[in-house]
C-alpha cells in the first residue's frame, strides 16, 4: 500500500509574509500559528511553513519509524535527522538522497 503524503512543510524566512502569501493562496487561515510552526489543514493535507527549514520536506505516516529509515537506508537514502519527539510522543525523522529530503511521522503510541 502507497505511503500517502500527509504533511508538507515550506521553509518561511519572513513567517509573517509567508503566512499572509499562503493564507491568501489557500483562501484559509491557520489553524496552529506559532512563532515555531504554522499550520493549514487542507483536506486531509495539512501545509507547513517553518522559519527555521531550508527546503521543503514531504512527510508520511508510518507505523514504525526506525522500520521506515531501515527501509530507505537499505535504498540508498542517508538519515538526515534521526527520530525526534516533537509534540507529545509525535517522532519525526528525516532521509536524503541527491539532495531530496523526505520525511517520516511516527503518532504517538496509546
């Protein structure tokens, strides 16, 4: 079965701008808006700005993380950022290959 797309997230050097060029783009305002992270739902989408990223990332959902960058290390792909709890046991983790940055969430165990 196909890893669907759930997240993307867009470098925002000037979040303020940034947030107005896609608000205005998405005809929607954000539903988390912080000085860390700004975040549009999108049908089952949600767009990601982040002022503190350098390229835009593509994240899915995995049940297993660890499984997941196994998986792309042993097609090529090197870790970029290892799992990371970022919001209450949500682990992201980061994969490139020729400069292509992918993403993985894991949610958080129940």
């Amino acid at each position: 079965m196909p890893n669907p797309i759930k997240v993307l997230v867009y470098p925002a050097k000037d979040l303020d701008e940034t947030k107005k060029y896609f608000s205005t783009f998405l005809g929607t305002e954000p539903y988390v808006d912080g000085a860390w992270y700004v975040g549009y739902k999108v049908g089952d989408l949600e767009i990601g700005l982040d002022p503190n990223s350098e390229t835009a990332i593509a994240y899915t959902d995995v049940d297993d993380i660890e499984a997941s960058l196994e998986t792309m290390k042993s097609a090529g792909a090197k870790v970029v950022q290892e799992p990371k709890d970022v919001a209450n046991g949500l682990l992201v983790a980061k994969v490139e290959q020729d400069g292509n940055v992918l993403g993985f969430r894991q949610q958080p165990k129940k």
